[in-house]
C-alpha cells in the first residue's frame, strides 16, 4: 500500500511536470508575434543560433508520411546544433496501446506509456506526426497520439501535424503573410477545392486558428456540407459562393477538406471549385497558396501554380524557419 501512494504521488507529479512543459501544438503555445519575428530573423541568418541545440536530440516521429515537415523540420533542427533521429512509426515501430486498463491480448505489443517515456529519456524534444483517421470525429478530436506522448514522454512535445490542427504549417503561413504584407488588413481567402479522396480538416483548421490570433478576419468559401467546425471559425466569414469569396482577395488559400456531417466523407467533386486563371483574375492580383502536395490540375491548374502570383514554393521554403523559430523557443525555456 504504501508503494502504491508513492506511485500515485509519482504519477500525479509526472502529469504537473508535463503540463508545465513548452509543448508546441496550436496558435497559443507561445507568443505569435515572437515566433513570426523567429521566422524572419532565421530566414535571413538561419546560422544566428547554430550551436543553442549542442549535444540536445530532437526525436522525430511519423505515423503518417512527410515531405516538407520531416525534411525542413531535419534541416531547422541542424541549423540549431541539433542531433535528429526520425522513426517511420507505422513501418519500425510497435503497434501502440493508448487506453488505460486495457488487457493487452490483442494487436497492440507497447503501451504509449512505455513507449512515450523510453523516447523521453533519449531524446530532449520529441516532434510527433499523426493524421485524423476520419472514421469517429469523438476519437480523432481526443488527439490519441498527440496527447499520449505529451502526457508521458516528460519532454516538450511538438506537433508536427495532428488529427485537428497543423500549427508549424500555419506558423510558416502567417510569416509568409506578413512578409508580403502591404496592408494591415489584407483580403484572405481559404478556399475549399476538390480531391479525389476525403483529407482532414487539420491545414483549414490550424489555418483559420491562427489568423485568428494574428488578428486577420478572413473569407472561407466551401460548398454547402463542407463547413469547418465552429470552434475554428469564429469571428471569420462564411460563404458557399466562391466567386464571390475571390473578389479583390490579396491571398487565396485552397485546401481540400472532408465533411463534418457525415464525418469524414466527400460527396461531390465539385468541379468547379478548382482554381483556374479565370478565378485568380477575380481577385486583386492574389497570391496563391497551397501547402503541398497538390494536386494539379484538380485543386489548381498549372497556369495558376506556375504563375508569379503563386507562392506555394516560398510556402515550402518557409516551413524550415518556423520549425526552427519554434524548436529555439523549446530550448530556449528548456535550458
């Protein structure tokens, strides 16, 4: 008995300590107007910090495939003087438990609470990586994974995407933004545009979020059914007339996302919600943003993508000076 209160103490201290931990997971972790400013300074002195991460590992792990975030992710993290390890979950890992008191006889080989805690040891951030499964909005809303790791790994724990939001994406967006800025108050479009298959709402959602906090009231234009939560929506416009939503736009924004009711599903191609020159002719000279892969001639057509009003390359490019804005906020506090 008295081992068991010790434990229960033990427990109840480990929860304390890592919620007090700088985890990096939506608009609010840390000051926006700082890690804009971050993402700035690093684009133009990416090596102005190059040994804050000396002998700290950054462990990176993907239950789902990456491009852009695990590469630039890499790259932001050796930039800072980081060790990097990356771990395909899905592929070399064991399948993870995550429910508590559960008897573990069938599928799953590891308890989150094992695996989370043994990463925590090796490493001194851990990025984590994992899509909406897009079958129950309850269970992909609990943020399974996200929160397993950040409840047990006893490290600062960043998202490198989760089933509701993409916050290093919209941290890379909203640096672009406000380097291209001309107005305080600029014409932002998100735009739904069609897929082949149902995606998460994760880029919309983060996306709306942080303009949100940076203060930017924008035109999200979807089909009727495709509205994205309330919670991420509010105080922004919502319209289900693209053309309309286009007008004198100064960015356009196009993101596929799947329906809420019923979840996860796309009913139509919609066709005519593609962003073709004609539409981009709409708006006032906008510049066009996407976050990659996309989709051509689908989502956008080539004449559109490949324009000067495009800025899905620069989008790209920006994705390593917000992953390194944040991972020297981490150390910074974390020192």
């Amino acid at each position: 008995m008295r081992y068991l209160c010790s434990q229960t103490r033990n427990m109840a201290k480990e929860t304390e300590m890592n919620s007090n931990l700088p985890h990096f997971t939506d608009s609010k972790s840390f000051s926006l107007d700082d890690l804009v400013a971050r993402t700035h300074n690093f684009h133009e002195s990416p090596y102005s910090m190059e040994t804050l991460g000396h002998r700290k590992t950054l462990g990176l792990l993907f239950f789902n495939p990456s491009l852009r975030t695990r590469i630039s992710t890499q790259k932001a993290a050796q930039n800072l003087g980081l060790n990097v390890m990356v771990m395909n979950f899905n592929d070399e890992g064991w399948q993870l438990e995550y429910e508590d008191g559960v008897i573990m006889d069938g599928g799953t080989s590891e308890h989150i609470k094992e695996a989370a805690s043994v990463l925590g040891s090796y490493c001194d951030i851990v990025g984590v990586r994992s899509f909406a499964k897009l079958k129950d909005q309850e269970s992909d809303s609990a943020e399974t994974v996200l929160q397993g790791f950040i409840n047990h790994a006893g490290v600062p724990i960043v998202s490198l995407e989760s089933c509701l939001r993409h916050p290093l994406q919209s941290l890379a967006d909203i640096s672009l933004i406000k380097a291209y800025e001309t107005k305080s108050n600029p014409k932002i479009v998100l735009t739904w545009a069609p897929h082949v298959k149902p995606l998460p709402q994760a880029v919309a959602n983060s996306f709306a979020e942080w303009c949100t906090t940076a203060g930017y009231e924008i035109t999200i234009a979807n089909p009727e059914g495709y509205d994205l939560d309330p919670q991420f929506t509010q105080g922004h416009k919502i319209t289900h007339n693209q053309n309309q939503a286009l007008e004198g736009a100064d960015y356009v924004y196009a993101k596929n996302w799947s329906s809420l009711s019923p979840y996860g599903s796309v009913s139509s191609m919609f066709s005519d919600w593609t962003i073709t020159k004609n539409k981009l002719e709409l708006t006032s000279e906008g510049k066009f943003m996407h976050c990659l892969p996309v989709r051509r001639n689908l989502v956008v057509s080539d004449e559109v993508l490949d324009s000067r009003q495009s800025l899905v390359q620069e989008q790209a490019k920006m994705r390593e000076y917000a992953a390194q804005a944040v991972l020297s906020k981490i150390l910074e506090q974390s020192l």
